[in-house]
C-alpha cells in the first residue's frame, strides 16, 4: 500500500529533533501513537507506526513507536491504530455567532441578503446572549469536525474571547470598526475605545488573541483605515478584513474613491505581512504580485462565494504567484456549516476546474492551506499548524478504517478528497482532550442545543 510515505534522512531529523536529549523514560504528560501521522511540516510526509510525546501542552518528540515506548513514561497514553493524527484544522475566516441565523436567508445576493434579511434581525436579536450563546454551537460544531482554532470576526470580542477562553479554544477574536452605530458602539471613537480594552484584557493570554476587523472597504472610512494602520503597527496586530469579495464591491469603489480597494488600501499603507484578506474574487495579476511582495495572506472561502454568487477566488493563480493560502468557511448564515473537511475539499475542487489544470491545488496543499496556512494568516505558525517539536499539541485523529475511506491506498488523498467530519474520533488543544471517541469533553451540549432552540423561536417569530 503507497501510504503517501515520502521520508529521507533530511526529512526524518527535522521530523525526528527535539525527542533525542530526552532521557530514558522521563515522565510525561500523555503519549498518543497512531497508525498514520501526517505532520504538514515537512511538506507530503506520511510516518507510519509513529508516536507524538506531549508534556505541558507541548509537543516534545515525534518519534517512532518502538522508540517512544521506552523512551517515556506517559501519565496518559492513547493509541490510534486506525487513525491518521493531524494538526487541528484552522478556520481563518468565520462569523460564528451566526450560527444561530442558520439557514435564516438564502439562495440571495451578497447585498440583498445583508442589507435586507441579516443586518435587520441582528439589530433585534444582537447582544451578549445572542454571541456567547452563537459562539458555544460553534464551538461544538469545530471540536466534532476536527477545528481546533478560528479567526473570529463579529460583534462584542469581549463576549466571545469570554467565552472560548472558558471552552479552552484557541482563537482570534476581531475587534470590529465599521462606520455606522450597532449595538456594539455607538461612533467611531467608541468602536477603537472598546477594541482597545478587549486587545488590554487579551494581552498574554494563551488561547485567545485579536486581530483589528474593519468590515470592508465599503463599510470603513479612510480616517478609520488610517488609524487601524497606525495601532497595527504598534501593537503588532493583523488586520482582517472583506477584500474585493463581488465585482459590484469594486465598481463602487472606483466610482467613490478613483481606485480599486486593494489600491486604495495600499495608498493608505494597509498592504503588508500583517493583512488577512479574506475572499479576493476580483484580484487582478497585477495585485497577486503585490500581496506575494508584501506578505499578504489570503483566506479562501469557496463555499460561501459560490453560495452567494460573489464570484471564484483564483486560487491557483495566489499559490503559484507565491501568496500564503489559508481556508475558512464563513459563517454558517452564508455557508451553513462549519465543516473544514468540506471546505478544504471544496477550494481544492474548484481551484481545478477554476484553473482548468486537474494539478492545481493539490491534497496536500489544500491540507496545507486548512492547517498551516491558517495558522501562518493568523501570525500563530510558530505555535500550531504542524506537529513538530516545540509546538503546541493542537491535534485532531480522523478513523480511516471507515467504509466511506476503503480502500486506502494514500492517507493525504483520502484526507482531502474523502475524509467526512463524522470520522473525528479525538481532538486536543495545548494538549487537552477536546473530543474522546467522538463526544464532546466536559461540554454541557444538551444545554447549547436548548438555548439554540429558544433562539429559534424567538428569532422565526419576528
């Protein structure tokens, strides 16, 4: 069987550093073995028979079986011997709070269905409750589709960093600035007041961090640009933003401000290593070469863009021109999942039939884009997005043993091309059991779907 086993001596001591000063049976955390473990880093490796040793919530070695075995002495061992054991999944782009306007509108045009059926019931329904309550279906959602990390943009960041730091999920919350009042801030002035004073409360914190999240171009002034660039700058903060996500988004915008938004963000000295652009539909060659210059990353979010016509994001075109690709799904009320196995099998699909080359966008670089490329957008590549000595244990197990991906004969092919969510037996994150045998760890789930229900109501009967 051709496992998509490639390893030399080069690849085997990067894999391999790390576990070779640990002294004979030294005392650990937890070791989990598995009969595949594909690290992302280095790139189309597939270790057979190997295990990962995990102190602290840290990855310590990442070794053969039959080495760890004596080498250490775990206080908790699992073995996964149908599994193949990857890095959590990263969603680089979601909303999730609006899990609760599942299926609320659609089949609509991005505008009609903002403007006329989001927007609307969201200044009614809008406010803390509403967003914690969003935010614990979505994080129940994640951990049972192998999603360890998200980068979070919506209302009250407080609320949300409160709670995913209480489920102990890793994410990024945005600090939203948009030119018009909400139930969040009233004026510009109150929308940086508060951004700041959730960025203070998350400083240090392990699990959660910001980004700015000016809605888009056309929601965000150039006083507003200008002062997220000057705060970015000190504070070392990505910016994540809608970029150029319909053609309607640039016309306006060269009707309005004579240039294109990606111009117009450059003048205003936003393009850099520090921008999440999410969606890009509409990116020129000329602006690819830019974002690869500048160290742009850009998230891909297929489903959403074909959900609502918005246009194809040319993938392909941003991996050859040298563009860091991460993966997101939305939000679920424009997606209407949070399915990451989806998602990435999705944007490899359709990079094919967008490029009309049946090379384009490969398994492993989609595997790549929904982990690693992520965790890159997101400044978080040097914690997670591998499994790699000196990274957090961010780590989910996928059973290869099911109908569905029989018979096997590459494990980064079946990841990518036939891999369901409800093959998610095990997740951790920093190291702590998330998800055991595919139920949800110290989660009160009934209580999530309960309040779920009620929002329904409240929501359908407006």
């Amino acid at each position: 069987m051709d496992s998509g086993l490639r390893r030399n001596d080069e690849q085997e001591n990067v894999v391999m550093m790390g576990h070779l000063a640990t002294s004979p049976s030294h005392a650990i955390d937890l070791l989990i073995t598995a009969r595949w473990i594909v690290p992302i880093q280095p790139d189309r490796v597939v270790l057979e028979d190997h295990a990962v040793a995990i102190d602290a919530g840290e990855i310590i070695g990442v070794l053969p079986r039959g080495e760890a075995e004596p080498q250490y002495t775990p206080r908790e061992r699992v073995d996964l011997p149908a599994h193949a054991l990857i890095p959590g999944l990263v969603n680089a782009h979601t909303h999730n709070p609006m899990t609760l306007l599942r299926g609320l509108a659609d089949d609509l045009p991005l505008m009609a269905w903002l403007q006329e059926h989001i927007w609307p019931v969201e200044a009614k329904v809008i406010g803390p409750a509403f967003v914690r309550d969003g935010v614990e279906l979505a994080i129940a959602e994640m951990l049972r589709g192998g999603t360890t990390c998200c980068n979070e943009n919506y209302f009250f960041p407080d609320v949300q960093a409160a709670t995913y730091r209480a489920h102990g999920f890793r994410a990024r919350v945005g600090l939203p600035i948009i030119e018009f009042p909400s139930a969040w801030a009233r004026d510009r002035d109150t929308y940086f007041e508060r951004a700041l004073a959730v960025q203070d409360e998350c400083r240090g914190d392990a699990l959660v961090g910001t980004t700015f999240a000016p809605h888009a171009p056309y929601t965000v002034s150039d006083a507003s640009f200008e002062r997220i660039r000057m705060l970015s700058d000190q504070l070392d903060l990505p910016v994540h933003l809608h970029l150029m996500e319909t053609a309607h988004e640039v016309e306006e915008s060269k009707h309005e401000h004579g240039l294109r938004p990606m111009q117009r963000l450059q003048k205003l000295g936003l393009v850099n290593d520090r921008l999440i652009a999410v969606h890009m539909t509409q990116v020129s060659d000329s602006e690819i070469a830019t974002c690869a210059e500048a160290g742009v990353s850009v998230v891909h979010c297929p489903e959403s863009n074909l959900k609502l016509a918005s246009g194809f994001c040319p993938a392909e075109k941003l991996r050859r021109g040298g563009v860091n690709l991460a993966v997101g799904t939305d939000g679920c009320a424009s997606n209407n999942d949070l399915d990451m196995f989806g998602e990435l099998r999705t944007a490899a699909l359709l990079a094919k039939g967008v490029a009309g080359d049946p090379a384009a966008f490969d398994d492993m670089y989609a595997l790549r884009a929904a982990t690693l490329g992520g965790a890159r957008a997101m400044q978080l590549d040097a914690k997670i997005g591998s499994i790699e000595p000196g990274k957090r244990a961010d780590l989910a197990a996928v059973r290869l043993d099911e109908v569905e991906t029989q018979p096997l004969y590459n494990v980064i092919s079946h990841l990518a091309y036939a891999v369901s969510r409800r093959q998610v037996s095990d997740v951790w994150i920093d190291g702590k059991r998330k998800l055991e045998h595919a139920a949800l760890v110290d989660f009160d789930l009934a209580g999530v779907l309960d309040k779920a229900r009620r929002w329904r109501e409240r929501i359908a009967a407006l």
